[in-house]
C-alpha cells in the first residue's frame, strides 16, 4: 500500500485505518470522524475550545485502539 514502517503494533494499526478510510473516533460536537482518538482529541482542543469549557462532550478516553 505505501512504504511507511512501524517498530510497534498500535500505530501501525492506526496508519492502516487511513488506507481503508476507517474513521471511527467522532467529535461529540460536530460530528466529523477521524481514523484515530488522538487526532480527534486535538481537533476539539483546536475548533471546539468553547463548547469544551463549557463541559459538553469531551470523552477522555485514553484508548486509542478499538
């Protein structure tokens, strides 16, 4: 598929969602899905900054790997 390496198990797995187009982590509040929880966690720090301190939405799961 592409030339990229991985020394662990769990990246790997991430980087294969994005060849298959798998995007199972959702913001809570728009509702835009992303191939891994971390990316996820970061577009809501970034685009819902205001929502998030209101306390809405945000699950902080550490699991990045379903």
């Amino acid at each position: 598929m592409c030339y990229a390496s991985f020394d662990l198990s769990d990246p790997f797995k991430i980087h294969l969602r994005k060849h298959d187009n798998l995007k199972p982590f959702g913001c809570s509040y728009c509702f835009k899905q992303f191939s891994s929880r971390s990316v996820c966690r970061r577009h809501v720090q970034l685009m819902h900054e205001n929502q998030k301190r209101a306390g809405d939405g945000d699950n902080d799961d550490d699991d990045d790997i379903d």
